[in-house]
C-alpha cells in the first residue's frame, strides 16, 4: 500500500514539475519575442517635466510644468531603454514654467528662477539606472549637484507596439541639495503673504517634487503601425489606445 502512495507521488511530482518547466519555457519564449531586436527612441513632444511646491504650514501643494524641454536623444535609437537614458543630456527652459497662474508665473520667473538658473536654462545629465533608481547631475551656474531620483519604466497596457514609458521622480531639498537659499529666499519674501495659511503664518518649504514622465516609442513596430489601417481608429490620430494625457495622468 506504501509503495503504490509512493508511486502515485512520483507520478504527481513528474506532472508538475514538467508542467512548470512548460510555463517557464513559454514565458521565456514570450519575453524574447516582446524585447528581442527591439529598439526604443524617446518621444520628446511627449516628454513632461512636472514640479510641486509646497506653501503655508498645512503644506498645500502648488503644481507646475515645464513646457520647453529638450534632449540630445532626439532621433536617435538604442537596442535598450537602460543605454537609451544612460549619459542623456537634457536642457529645461525654466521660464517656461506655467502653473495656470499667471501672477505667480511671472514671480516664479523674476524672483525664483532668475536666481536659480543661468539665462533661465537648467542643463543636466542622466546616469545609468540602477535598479530603481537613477543620478541626475545638475548644472546650476557651472557647479554640478548630483541628486539620486526613482527611476521606473514599464510597457503600456495594451499597446500593441510595445511603447513604453519612463519616469523619473523625487524631491530636491532648495538648500541642503542645490545650494539655491538665495532663489528660495527671494521667492519667500516675494510671496511672503501668499503664503500665508489660516494660523496666519507665511511658509515657504524648501522642498521641491520632480516628475518626469517620458514616452519612449518601441521603433521596431513601426512599419506596423504604418500598416495597421485599423489602429486609427483604434488608437486615435497618434495610434493610440488612449491620449498621451489619459498616460499619464495614471501615472500621477
């Protein structure tokens, strides 16, 4: 009786574990197909460089973009998103900041950025990711700051051409990280009764949220998207399940 409850277990076992390597041999094959001889370019149009600032004591956040951002990366492919960020280097029109305010625009330009950036240009480079995370070196008035930031990316559900996107994110501290006091300072004081909450106190936190968000476009499919007569109206004119907007707005 033993040996037949033996037998029964091997048999089980056999059944299971050439199952599995089946799964696995299916999920390697899958993977190879999606990544092997793919190659990525960043869409820089629908690249978005977001900001937060935070005012009053109750710490009410403050949402900004920058609407000219440009990279050396543009019409150019790499066979992997890692060596197509790696060593990227990237230049933000800071006056281009909009906040949907138009007061607090043209402070942020005259009392902020005048300060912090040179001819109101902010130019950086990207280092390699590492894992999650990536280093972001800085220009401000020919010193570097290098500030480590989340670094993610990720295929978008149901595009069927592999697009994906990456996304940069974190917080910068004004003073201990960038060694910009002075353009803090100014801004404070500019906006110093702005910034006052309902206790009657004016605060301005040194804290800033950055939040890149970047299409990158899988090139290898695009004689598909070419073809695929039905994917417009599909996808809409960029051939597009959903807008670039409804993206990244998931991803806020």
């Amino acid at each position: 009786m033993r040996h037949i409850k033996i037998q029964h277990f091997i048999i089980l076992f056999a059944l299971v574990f050439f199952s599995c390597n089946n799964n696995n041999t299916q999920e390697t094959q899958q993977e190879n197909i999606i990544s092997k001889g793919d190659f990525y370019q960043f869409d820089v149009e629908n690249t978005k460089v977001i900001w937060n600032g935070y005012k009053t004591n109750d710490k009410i956040k403050v949402v900004g973009y920058f609407d000219e951002f440009s990279c050396d990366r543009e019409d150019q492919e790499f066979s992997s998103i890692q060596d197509l960020v790696t060593g990227l280097k990237f230049s933000i029109q800071s006056s281009s900041s909009s906040s949907g305010d138009p007061i607090r625009d043209k402070n942020l330009k005259d009392h902020f950025f005048k300060y912090l950036t040179d001819d109101f240009v902010i130019n950086g480079t990207l280092g390699s990711p590492i894992n999650d995370s990536i280093d972001v070196i800085f220009d401000v008035f020919g010193q570097t700051k290098q500030i480590r930031l989340a670094f993610l990316y990720h295929i978008i559900p149901s595009c069927p051409y592999f697009d994906h996107i990456v996304e940069i994110k974190g917080s910068i501290n004004l003073e201990s990280q960038f060694d910009a006091l002075k353009a803090f300072n100014t801004i404070s004081n500019k906006c110093y009764d702005l910034h006052k909450g309902a206790d009657g106190i004016s605060k301005t936190w040194k804290q800033v949220d950055v939040h890149v968000k970047a299409l990158v476009i899988n090139t290898s499919y695009n004689s598909i998207r070419q073809e695929d007569s039905n994917a417009v109206n599909r996808y809409g004119d960029k051939v597009r399940m959903i807008s670039i907007e409804e993206i990244f707005a998931r991803h806020d």
